[in-house]
C-alpha cells in the first residue's frame, strides 16, 4: 500500500492519488509536490537535495530503490548504447555490458558519484560519432517489440476480416431465405399479403436483435481473452503480495520415546560417520548427509506417534 511520506495520505483512503518520484528516489504524491514546488523548484523533504518541479515522473515500481534504477538505466541507455558489431570480440562487448551495470548500480546507490559521472562524460566525448550512429538504429529489444507489435497487429486485422465476412455471409443468406419463405408463403396462404409483410418483419428484427446479442457476447469473449493475454505477459515490476509476510515455525513433534537429536548434533554425535556422501550436484541445491540421516531418524521412532 503507497503512503506518501509527507502528508501521510495513504492509496486505501485516495484511490485517485498518485504518486510522483524524482531523481534522488524519494517519493511524493501529486499534491505535495504542487504545494512544496510551486515555485519550480525547493529541497527533497527527506534528503534536503535541491529538487526541481519538471524533474519529477509518474512511479510506477512500488519500490522506488527499483524506480530509480530504471530512471538511471533509460537516462544512461541513451549514452551507452553500443551494440555487439561495435567491438571487435564477444568478450570486450560482454566487459562493456557488466562495467554498464556497475555505473548504473553507482549512480542508484550514490556510490562514487562524481568518479562515475566524469567518467561518463569521458566516455561521451571519446565516443561521440558511434552514439550518434547508434541512436538511427534500433537494438535487438526494440526489433523484438517492433515485430511483436506488427504480429498483434495482423492478427487483429485477420481476426476482424474474418468476423466481418462471415457477419457479411450470413445477412445475405438470410435475406435469400426470408425472400423465398415471402413467396412462398404467400402461394400457400390465404392471408393479406400485409400481414404476411408484417409478420416477416417481427421475424427479422428479432433475428437481428439474436445476431447484435451474439456479436456483443464475441466482443466481450474477445475483450476478456485479450486481457487474460495481458495478465500472463511477464513484468518486471515487484509482486504486491497482501497480508502478512509468512514467517516459518518448525513444529513442535511429540514422540513417546528419547528424543531426536537436533541438526546441529548429528555430526557431533557421530550420526553421520555411515551416511553415504552426498554428491556435489545435490550439495548444491541444499541436500546435505544430516537430511538424509535425520530423516531416517524420524522414520525409526514415526510408530511413537501413536498414543
């Protein structure tokens, strides 16, 4: 839940607040910052950094170290933007990729800001020709959303052609039949060919109404698929989890019996000395000779249970 740290306003008792952040991390809702900087400019009211009122953006990470972050990594991808044909090794490209993220964590956390901010210009100016270059071209990221955007967008069009010609289809089939039932109709019957009219007529406006009512229902089953295709496209941004954190408890076993020894003396005790050793694969995930043994441990005494 975001609580503005000036005024207290909490987003259960605003839903309409919204948030602002600027560069030093810390946030603000939209009405402190109009009232703080009416004058375009005044001091963060938590670190006293001297702040102006066009700086600030919209949060959108819960946690604003995250916020931050992102802003320093869009505000220097437009420097570093460097691709893989730019270096003569896949080794030197990779360098040049961990030592960007180095920057981009110095400049989140205020770690050797003036060392990291010289060193930028630096690079800036050294580079100058092939960052130019390299903002005419999109990167790997870009092309990949280009053609995603360009697939979603086919695939809309095809979609809408499609229901649009069978809705085509089918109103000029029905309007086929409802003629031939007329015509026939009025052989056979001995009633005023008004009434018949008529009645043909009620008989297509509730066929029309039938068809408005099913293509709405498609809208909607259309509507709820797309947003279902949202949910489970991946974010970046941090889970907002309700309810209290979970904390574990072990449990509290009783065994009519000795009791087991504990974790810390099984070794000790020399319970492990006939345990086969664990391999370095299983080691790494967490499975170590005093699982095992205590586990068998356990399995001995499980018939204490019962009372």
């Amino acid at each position: 839940m975001r609580e503005c740290p000036k005024c207290k306003t909490k987003e259960y008792n605003n839903r309409s607040m919204v948030m602002m952040i600027n560069e030093c991390g810390h946030p603000l809702c939209r009405n402190c910052v109009e009232n703080l900087f009416a004058r375009n400019s005044g001091p963060c009211p938590q670190c006293g950094r001297t702040l102006y009122k066009k700086g600030f953006w919209e949060q959108t990470f819960d946690d604003p170290i995250i916020e931050r972050e992102n802003h320093v990594r869009k505000k220097l991808k437009k420097i570093y933007n460097l691709h893989r044909e730019d270096f003569p090794s896949l080794r030197e490209f990779n360098d040049y990729l961990e030592h960007f993220e180095t920057i981009v964590m110095n400049l989140a956390n205020d770690i050797d800001v003036e060392e990291t901010e010289a060193e930028i210009k630096k690079f800036k100016e050294k580079n100058s020709d092939l960052i130019e270059k390299n903002k005419k071209k999109l990167d790997e990221d870009q092309l990949f959303i280009q053609r995603t955007l360009e697939e979603e967008r086919r695939f809309k069009e095809r979609k809408e052609r499609n229901g649009y010609n069978d809705d085509g289809l089918a109103q000029k089939s029905g309007n086929v039949v409802n003629a031939k039932s007329i015509i026939e109709e009025l052989k056979d019957s001995d009633l005023p060919a008004e009434v018949i009219l008529d009645r043909q007529r009620k008989r297509q406006i509730e066929a029309d109404l039938a068809e408005k009512e099913e293509a709405a229902k498609r809208k909607r089953k259309l509507k709820l698929e797309a947003q279902q295709k949202k949910l489970e496209t991946a974010t970046f941004g941090p889970l907002r989890v309700s309810g209290a954190p979970f904390i574990y408890r072990p449990p509290d076993l009783l065994i009519n019996g000795p009791p087991l020894p504990t974790w810390e003396n099984v070794s000790s005790m020399g319970y492990v000395q006939h345990i086969r050793t664990v391999s370095k694969g299983r080691l790494a995930a967490g499975f170590t000779p005093e699982t095992g043994c205590m586990r068998a441990l356990f399995e001995s005494k499980v018939d204490l249970f019962a009372f």
